[in-house]
C-alpha cells in the first residue's frame, strides 16, 4: 500500500504543479493584454497611433535628449504652427523623426504643408525627406510632443543598442512569471 500513496501523491504534484503553471501563463496573457488595452485606449484618447515615443538621436538638444518619452497628441482639427515639435514618419524609413516646424505654407483650400529642422542641426530636414520631396503634409505626422519624462526610455535605447540584453530581460521576465507565486 505504501507504494500505491507516494504514487498518488506524485500525481497530486504533477497535477498541482501543471494547475500552477497554466495559472500563471493566464496570469501573463493577463498582464499582456492589459498592456495592450492601455495602450489602445492610449491611441484613443490622444489621436495619434504613437502616443509615446523615445528620443533616439541628440538632434533635439537642448530640448530633449537621447532618452527622453515624448507624450504625444495628434487632434486633425489642431493646426500646425512654427515652433511645434512634431513626430513624423518618411517613406522608406520605419523609425520617426522628432523635430521642429521651422516653416509653413498654407493655402486658402485648407492644404498645409511645412519644414522640419533638429534644433541642434545646422541644416533643415529636406535631405531626410524622401527623394524629391521638398515638405511635409498633415498625413506625414505621427503626433506632437505636448510632454516629455527625461531619460525614461533609456532602456529602450540600451536594448537597441545591445540586442543581446534585450533577450536576456525578455527571458528573465519570461521566468519569473512563470517560476513566481502568489
């Protein structure tokens, strides 16, 4: 008989241990999805579908340095006046571009068109743009920096940076939701 219990009691184990883990791979899908609803509603409430982006280059300093998270909005009936710092995206290019509005052309019809330079660059943005390009429209925008955190996204930049860490964090997170209990 003695035998026949540490067998049940084994499989009592197993089972608690397989509860445990399907508990805490729900608990991560959990945590996930929460992200992500944050974040859409994040999309919502600001009109932009960046709402917070990380400074990569110096080109906006003094304003904002490698690092900062830039807060965004991106309201369609906003217009763009010079001074704005705007976030936007080129042809060709995936990462955004945060710079500032140096000049403006508009039209009676209601079309804008404007020109970017970094603050801390020397010339203006018409040799980023894409081939032929010579402004930027309203569509162009991402958003408009309305607040930032200093040197919060930093993490950001060191996984870029080093994509190695980027795995080992991944995978350290990965393993402490799964191995930690309530």
């Amino acid at each position: 008989m003695g035998m026949l219990d540490n067998l049940s009691f084994l499989d009592d184990v197993r089972r608690m241990n397989k509860r445990q883990l399907y508990y805490q791979v729900l608990n991560f899908a959990m945590i996930v999805s929460s992200a992500l609803m944050i974040w859409k509603g994040l999309m919502v409430v600001t009109g932009s579908e960046s709402p917070i982006v990380v400074v990569l280059s110096g080109s906006m300093e003094p304003a904002f340095y490698r690092g900062d998270l830039l807060l965004l909005t991106n309201y369609q009936e906003e217009p763009i006046r010079v001074g704005d710092i705007v976030v936007f995206k080129i042809q060709g290019r995936e990462i955004p571009i945060v710079h500032r509005v140096l000049k403006i052309h508009e039209k009676e019809t209601g079309s804008v068109k404007f020109l970017t330079k970094g603050d801390n660059n020397s010339v203006d943005d018409r040799g980023l743009y894409a081939h032929g390009q010579l402004w930027l429209q309203k569509k162009d925008v991402v958003g408009r920096a309305k607040g930032f955190l200093p040197y919060v996204g930093i993490v950001t930049i060191l996984m870029n940076d080093y994509p190695k860490l980027k795995y080992f964090v991944l995978a350290f997170l990965g393993i402490f939701v799964l191995i930690h209990r309530e």
